[in-house]
C-alpha cells in the first residue's frame, strides 16, 4: 500500500469527449482528511523519433489551439481503444510523415502532466524509414508540414521555444545523450 494514497470516495464524471473525459474526485487523504481532484483522463498516445539515414529528424509543424501557436514537434498520436502502442506508433508515422518502418525501438513511457491527468506517452525510435509509395490520409482536422533537421538545429529550436513541448524536448535530450556514449 502506499502511504500517500488518495482514496476515492466520490468521483462525478463532468465532460466527455473526443479525446479526454473529465472528472472530479473526492478522496480521503492520508491524514484523515478530504480534498477534490479535478482529473482529466486520456486514452494514451506515442511519440516517435524518426531519424532519416542522413541522421536528420522528421519532425512536424503544426498548430496547437490550446497555445494559440504553432509548434515543431515529433510525430506523434492518441492510442485507439484496444491498439498497442507500436501499432499506433507505426500508423502515426505513416499519416504524418509519409515514411513507414519495420523497426521500431521502444524507448520508454513517461506521464505528461501527472497532476491533473493521467495521459501516458509511450515513445519509440526507428532508424529504419521507408517512404510509402501512396500517402496515408492522416486527420482530417490536422494540418501539418514536415521537417527535416539535424540534432543541433533541433536544439535550437528548443531554445527559440518553438519546439516546446515535453515530448518532443525529451527526444532531443535522449539523442544527445545518445551522441555522448
């Protein structure tokens, strides 16, 4: 058991839609007392990291509502009911960048914004990009454009704050550190 554990003794389910639901729980906390968690619940996503065999990276740029921005950021998407995530992995590569791969490497998961959500992101690499003969119609409501950049004009990107999001960040720090081994 663990000492910190909230426990939910009431959970009211205030929104669901398209791609998170919310809710607001009332737990017991450790001392005794309670308390009110708004929770925002999400089914999962991927990330990839797609390196060309130049050692360029795919990325793409696209508008974020929520930031009122665009963003550069690596391919990525939400986790159909039931997929596994290198299945999504594989499919988001595909409408988003045009390239498939017959190796990917897991890499790791990490937690976007643990407190208040519970969205999961499992990331993967390849190395392995093969451009699709036909293109894979991607959303309808996503417009994106691809770039293709070396690992130090990522790092640029990240401290002009265009690439400005975790997951992305995260990809260039991991092949950076995979420089330096």
């Amino acid at each position: 058991m663990d000492k910190f554990e909230e426990r939910t003794t009431a959970s009211q389910s205030i929104f669901k839609g398209k791609v998170v639901n919310l809710q607001v729980d009332e737990v017991a906390l450790p001392d005794g007392k309670t308390s009110k968690r708004e929770i925002v619940k999400h089914p999962g996503a991927v990330a990839i990291i797609p390196v060309t065999k130049d050692n360029k990276i795919v990325f793409v740029e696209q508008y974020r509502k929520p930031l009122e921005k665009s963003i550069v950021e690596i391919p990525a998407g939400k986790l159909e009911p039931g997929e596994k995530p290198e299945v999504t992995a594989k499919r988001e590569l595909e409408e988003e960048t045009g390239y498939t791969t017959n190796d990917l490497t897991f890499i790791t998961s990490f937690y976007t914004s643990p407190g208040f959500a519970d969205e999961i992101i499992h990331l993967y690499m390849t190395e392995d990009l093969i451009p699709l003969e036909e293109k894979v119609a991607g959303d309808e409501d996503e417009f994106v454009e691809l770039m293709e950049l070396t690992l130090e004009e990522a790092e640029q990107l990240v401290r002009e704050q265009r690439i400005h999001d975790v997951k992305t960040a995260y990809a260039v720090l991991y092949l950076r550190l995979l420089e330096r081994k």
